[in-house]
C-alpha cells in the first residue's frame, strides 16, 4: 500500500491537479488566486501547461520501471 501511494498516486493526483490548474480552470480565477504581475503569469501559465505534466509524467514512468 505504501508503494502504490506513495509512488504511483501522488504522481497521478500531481499531474491531475497540473491539468486542472493549466486547462480547466479559468485564467481570470487563477490570475486573482496567484496575484503575480502579468510576465510572471505568463511563465506560471506555460510551465503548468507544458512543463509540469511532462516532468510528473516522466517520474511515474520512471517509478513504473519503464525509463
């Protein structure tokens, strides 16, 4: 159990929460939420959009055993 918490869930609950916070969730909200000037969101924007899924993506590879 702890193997599958910790190492497969957290993973998956991660980048659920990054798709969510880049793609549902509306940019006015979010904006309001993080109060950072506009090129700091511009960057948060991105980075939870792109880089973020790709980066939790490949650690539960990694944790999986396939990288």
């Amino acid at each position: 159990i702890d193997f599958m918490t910790s190492n497969l869930m957290l993973p998956a609950g991660g980048l659920c929460i990054a798709m969510f916070a880049g793609w549902i969730m509306l940019q006015q909200h979010s904006e309001n939420e993080l109060a950072i000037p506009d090129q700091g969101y511009k960057v948060w924007r991105v980075v939870i959009r792109y880089v973020s899924p790709c980066a939790v993506f490949l650690i539960f590879l990694h944790v999986a055993g396939v990288l």
